[in-house]
C-alpha cells in the first residue's frame, strides 16, 4: 500500500503577458494540464491555463489574473499529490536519515541525495562513497525511525573504511 504526499513539479517563474500568466522553472511537465490542481503557497488552485513547450511551459493558475499575482508567488513550488509505492521515497525524506550497515556500523547522516546516471545515490556525511539507492544495497528504509540500513556486502571491503 502506498502512500500520498505532495511532490513538486516546477517552481513559478517569471510573469508572462499581463493576465497573470507564468513560466514555470524546472517542471515537470506532464503533471502541468489545463484542470489539473496544484498546491501553491498553501492553496489549491486549477490551472486554468497551459502553453509554451515542454521545457517550458506556461501556465495560469485560477485566482491570480495579473503580474503582480505571479510576482508575489515568484519561486513557490507547484505541488501535486502523488502516490509513492512503499520502495519510493522522496530525497526531502531521506536527507538527515541515518546509514548504517547490516553488519552494526554507523556510515552517518545523508547529506543530500544525487542524481548519477543509472540511480539515484546518497552523499552520506563522513563517508567517503557514494551509497547507490538499488535494491540490491538496500536492506531497508525505516521512514518512523530515520534510518536506511544497507548491504555491507555491497559496500565492499570495510578495511579500506
């Protein structure tokens, strides 16, 4: 069973024409459709409108019908609520959360998680590796008691540690 939580899909960026229109910055996309309902600043709004491209898109949101409607929500996320499965997280999860290994060491607290070509990895404050976030070097991630337990195995010779 998964779980609900709101997820970010652009920032609002600068204003475009007069009618309270946007560009949003780092979107993603495919959440951004006419009707579909954001979170912004604490509000529910609809976007009543979206243009541009796919690398940018422009957007009006119901409730702010000039420039200085965007101006004042310049940089807030537009979030959606989205369904995680029970193996998917978010990075704001797992930042702060404690690593440690299935053989009892503490590896340390995550600093922020990476995006790397093939998977996402974790920069672990104090440990000197990259922590790859793969089923295989996984054991757990315990979201209650902030820790992420992983494979020693998969971390390879703890002499050189």
């Amino acid at each position: 069973m998964g779980r609900k939580r709101l997820v970010s899909v652009g920032r609002v960026g600068r204003p475009h024409g007069l009618d309270g229109s946007f560009y949003v910055a780092v979107p993603d996309a495919e959440h951004l459709v006419e009707g579909a309902e954001v979170v912004v600043a604490g509000r529910t709004r609809r976007i009543e409108r979206r243009a541009g491209t796919e690398a940018r898109p422009i957007v009006r949101l119901a409730g702010i019908g000039d420039r200085d409607g965007v101006r004042a929500l310049r940089g807030e996320h537009l979030l959606v609520e989205q369904e995680l499965g029970d193996d998917e997280w978010l990075a704001a999860e797992l930042e702060g959360m404690a690593v440690l290994s299935d053989d009892g060491r503490n590896l340390g607290r995550v600093n922020r998680v990476l995006a790397a070509p093939t998977c996402s990895v974790l920069e672990v404050e104090g440990y000197e590796d990259l922590v790859p976030l793969l089923a295989d070097a996984l054991v757990g991630v315990d979201l209650d008691r902030r820790t992420i337990t992983v494979r020693a195995s998969f971390l390879g010779d703890p002499a050189r540690r």
